[in-house]
C-alpha cells in the first residue's frame, strides 16, 4: 500500500521595501554565474556549451519576471544556499575552536 502526502502551497513572503531589487539581483546573478563557467570552459564544452547558455538565458528570463512581477512567491537562491553552507562552516569553526584549547 502507497501513502502519498500532498504538501499544501507554502505561504507568500514578507514583501518589504528593497526586496524587489535584491530578488532581481539575486536571480540574475545564479544563472550569470553558471554562464561565466560554462564560457570559460567551452572548448571542452564544445557545441552544447551555447545549448547550455541559451538554456541559462531562458531559466535568468523566467526567475527575473518571478522575481519582479511575482516577488511574494520569489524565494532567493543565495539564502538558500546560505544554510546550506553554513552547516558546514560552522562545524569547521567549532573544530578549530577546539583544537585552539587542546594541550
């Protein structure tokens, strides 16, 4: 027997002052990112490297009109990831902290 559970829609956001910008920024600043990289190394890329640019251009497209037009729905990625890294960091900092007081 399969049990599906069916997650409701996540409520809208905050909406202050500023934010529209910075969900701008933030979702043009991903998909230019992995464009720079994927310029970078487009010799071993070879043709599919401007398949994968186009691709970036649609998908840096569709999360500035999120982003602007729909900004209560947007989440920002760099938060995202931000948690994602700080798990991380922080467990490297308590290492080092406590190699610091070992004799």
């Amino acid at each position: 027997m399969w049990f599906f559970f069916v997650r409701g829609p996540r409520p809208d956001l905050h909406v202050w002052p500023g934010r529209r910008w910075i969900s701008a920024a933030d979702a043009l600043a991903w998909p230019i990112a992995a464009m720079v990289a994927v310029v970078g190394m487009a010799g071993a890329g070879g043709r599919s490297s401007g398949l994968i640019v186009a691709a970036l251009c649609v998908l840096a497209a569709r999360r500035l009109l999120r982003a602007v037009l729909f900004n209560q729905r947007y989440r920002m990625t760099t938060v995202w990831l931000a948690k994602i890294a700080a798990v991380p960091l922080l467990l490297g900092v308590l290492t080092k902290l406590t190699q610091g007081f070992t004799v």
